[in-house]
C-alpha cells in the first residue's frame, strides 16, 4: 500500500521526458514502480533519476557491478526491500555470481555483526585511522 499513487507516461510531459530518458540511458521500455510512484512530484522524479543516472548508469571511477553490490549493502541495511530486490537483479545482470551473492552476504553480515559490538563498546577511534591526527 502507498502513500501517493503510480504515475503513467500520459499523466504529465515532464514526467513522460524523465521515463523516455531512463528508457534511453538504460535501453529498456521499463519503467519501475519506484519511478512510477516518485512521479508525484515531476521535479523530485527528475532530480532523483538525475542523480541515479550520473552515479549508477554513467561510467564512472567504480564498475557497475561493483556498484550495484554496495547499493544492496546499503538497501539491506536500510531495510529496503525494494532497492535489494531491484540492485540484487542489477548485479546479477552484471554478473554477481551465487559464489559473489554469498560471500557479499557474509560480508554484509559480518559487518553489521561488528557495528552493532563496536556500537554497544563505544570504542574510540584509533589514532591512525583520524586524518586530523595525523
């Protein structure tokens, strides 16, 4: 269930522009529901799928798969189903293999498990690893 509901191509030219050209930087005629119900509002649309595309479409200094895999880590440990499903079938359109899946699980596990203990310790920051101290 929603909070605002889905926009189609037909509804607004401005959010019909955004759709044509996540169509065109993706090569796709899909559209997600993401992009469907963020079309609420045409401006929010346009300046979220500007800043998707500069980061996640366009070549940048981290490979595609490589950024779809920390988008999932982000979206596991944000509780967001909707982005680990959806970046989850990105990397493996790129390539994630099960092996990759499982040890990028593990590494997120392990991670969270860490955060939560150094959390709970209140564990100072070492010296080395402050730029200002250095």
């Amino acid at each position: 269930m929603s909070t605002v509901r889905m926009i189609f191509d037909e509804d607004n030219p401005q959010v019909k522009d955004v759709y044509q050209d996540i169509r065109d930087s993706r090569n796709t005629k899909y559209i997600g529901n993401f992009w469907r119900y963020l079309a609420f509002d045409p401006l929010l649309l346009k300046n979220v799928w500007n800043d998707v595309k500069n980061l996640m479409v366009k070549e940048t200094q981290i490979d595609k798969k490589t950024k779809e895999m920390i988008y999932m880590a982000v979206s596991i440990t944000n509780n967001c189903s909707y982005c680990t499903h959806s970046h989850t079938a990105s990397a493996k359109k790129l390539g994630m293999t099960l092996e990759e899946h499982s040890e990028f699980l593990s590494i997120v596990g392990l991670a969270a498990k860490t955060n939560q203990i150094v959390n709970g310790l209140q564990v100072p920051i070492d010296e080395v690893f402050d730029e200002d101290a250095k």
